[in-house]
C-alpha cells in the first residue's frame, strides 16, 4: 500500500510540476525541480501509505481477536456498553 500511494504521489507532484511549466512557458529547466518534487511527493505518500497499511492491519487484528474472544467463551458478557436515547454509554 505505501508504494501504491508513493507512486501516486510521485506522480501527481510530477504532473503538477510541468504541468505549471507548461503554463509559465517554461522549458526543459522545470524538469529538476519536477524531479525534485517527484521525490519529495513520492516520500509523503510513502509515509501516508505506511500510516494507512499500519492502522488497517491494527483495525483488522483487534476486529479478529474480538471475534475469536466471542466464539471461544472469552467475552465478559455482563459487561456489555451501550448507548442510550441520548448518546451517553452505559454498562448494563
């Protein structure tokens, strides 16, 4: 998932860049500073990429660990919280 979105990233940072030299006239003189923006954009969204495959695991680890508590007798079933009409939790 990070080198999906590091791509992506390096991609769109790219694209923006000659896209704007385009714009202005510019010429073969923004192809550094798109490279050097690729780089930058690519590193951002291999960090956001890595932040995201991190918190999906971790979301599907403890969703699994809950469910395998369940099916095996673990869950403390008295205990249960829930909302009432008016959005505050209570233990029942």
């Amino acid at each position: 998932m990070a080198r999906k979105y590091a791509a992506i990233m390096a991609s769109l940072g790219m694209t923006l860049v000659l896209l704007r030299a385009l714009r202005h006239g510019g010429g073969l003189d923004a192809i550094p500073a798109g490279v050097a923006w690729m780089v930058a954009f690519g590193l951002v969204g291999y960090i956001l990429g890595a932040i995201a495959r991190t918190t999906v695991d971790e979301s599907v680890r403890l969703s699994m660990q809950h469910e395998i508590g369940i099916a095996s007798g673990q869950h403390r079933g008295p205990h249960r919280t829930s909302q009432t009409e008016n959005g505050f939790s209570h233990q029942k």
